[in-house]
C-alpha cells in the first residue's frame, strides 16, 4: 500500500466507526501521519522476532590504526553478527564478548593487526585488542534496521505487502485509544491479519529451513525476550 491508501484506508475506518476519533482526523496529514509513523514502529516490532532477515541490512567497518571505537552510519536496532570481510580470507565471525570480561581478552595498550573480538556499549561498537593497521572494509555489520522515522509517498520499505493492513488497523487502534474510544475491534482485526500473515510466512520458503544455520536466538547466552526474566507474556 502507498502511504495514500494507508492514510485513506484509516480515515475511513476511524470516521465510520468513532465520530469522537474521526474528528482528529481532518484533512491535512500531519497527525495521521503521526498515528502511521508509530503504527509501523509497532508492526516492526511485532513482527522482527518471525522474520528477522526481512529487516536485515549490512555496512563495513574499515579499521583506523590506534582507534578501537566505531559507530555505523545507519540506524540499527540490534546486530546478527560481525564478520571479517578481508580479500580471499574466511568471512569468519567475530566475537562479540561481554565488555566486562575484556580482561580476558586484552591488556591495557595492546594493539592486534587483525582483531577477533569487539563488544557493543550503546551504538559504539569497541574492537579488542586495538587495531594496529588501517583496513578497508574489514568487517561486515548484519543487523536490524527500522523502516524510516518518514515512511515513503511508495510506502513502507521492508515491511511485506501482506501485512500493510496490520499498520491500518494499528493506527486506527490508536486514534480510538487516544480519544478513549472503543479500540478492541481494530485489535482483533490486527492479530487476525497478523496471525493470517505469519502462518504464509512460515511456509514462504518451502525448499530449505528458515535458518541455513542455528538462529540468533538460539545461540545468545540468555534472552531478555524471555517470559522467565521478566514475567512477560511472549508468543
């Protein structure tokens, strides 16, 4: 769906059903859009933990000698993995270690022409030991980025054709809460859509397994996604 026919789309619903709701919604676009930029926020994120590779992007990190400290350029929301990306050796994986145990791994000043480990405190990603060398291009990111904070006139980037509807009825939920209108019908409608959606997905690709090796999830120590540590209700 373009953003037109989203904007249309919510317009419609939201005016047949709340007058209360529909009056916020006049003409002019900026508050639609408004209620849209945060409904695709929200569909990413219930849909990131089916289809992480949908969301997947990569940029190169190019090593500066004596600087152990890099950020990307893109906006990310959380990172697959990084990996060398050296001329005519193995795209091997490096270590992402927990930064409290870099004692391990590193004495004050040393430097490593080739550097195996790195950890991650806020966007800035800290390579151990210290480069000793420049090098183009010597590490591949894999991470999750966003669809833009300004969802383009063609519609949302990433987010598949499929599920477009799951971001009317999202934003439509939410111009309802925001007035304390009735919102439960444009809930259910979204998690019957969502639920819809997600058993196509998980069939998409019939020929080989969703993961050419153990997902993400599976090899992490422990999940802050987990019901265990924080009492949360998780699909």
């Amino acid at each position: 769906m373009t953003k037109a026919q989203i904007r249309t789309a919510i317009r419609n619903l939201v005016n047949e059903q709340s007058t209360d709701a529909g009056a916020l919604m006049p003409t002019g676009d900026s508050i639609i859009d408004n209620y849209i930029e945060d409904a695709v926020e929200e569909v990413v994120l219930d849909l990131l933990p089916y289809m992480p590779r949908q969301f997947c992007g990569t940029e190169n990190i190019s090593l500066t000698a004596d600087e152990p400290d890099y950020t990307l350029s893109a906006l990310w929301w959380q990172i697959y993995k990084i990996a060398r990306n050296t001329t005519g050796k193995t795209p091997r994986e490096i270590q992402i270690i927990d930064p409290l145990e870099e004692q391990f791994y590193t004495s004050v000043g040393d430097t490593e022409d080739s550097p195996d480990q790195c950890y991650i405190l806020g966007d800035t990603i800290t390579f151990v030991k210290t480069p000793s060398a420049d090098k183009t291009d010597y590490a591949k990111v894999f991470f999750v980025r966003p669809e833009a904070v300004t969802i383009p006139d063609t519609g949302p980037a990433y987010i598949p054709r499929a599920a477009h509807r799951m971001i009317v009825y999202k934003a439509c939920a939410l111009a309802c809460m925001m007035v304390e209108a009735l919102a439960g019908h444009f809930i259910a409608l979204y998690e019957k859509r969502k639920a819809s959606f997600l058993r196509v997905w998980a069939a998409r690709e019939h020929q080989k397994p969703r993961f050419v090796r153990d997902s993400i999830f599976d090899r992490i120590g422990y999940s802050d996604r987990e019901a265990a540590f924080y009492d949360l209700e998780w699909p």
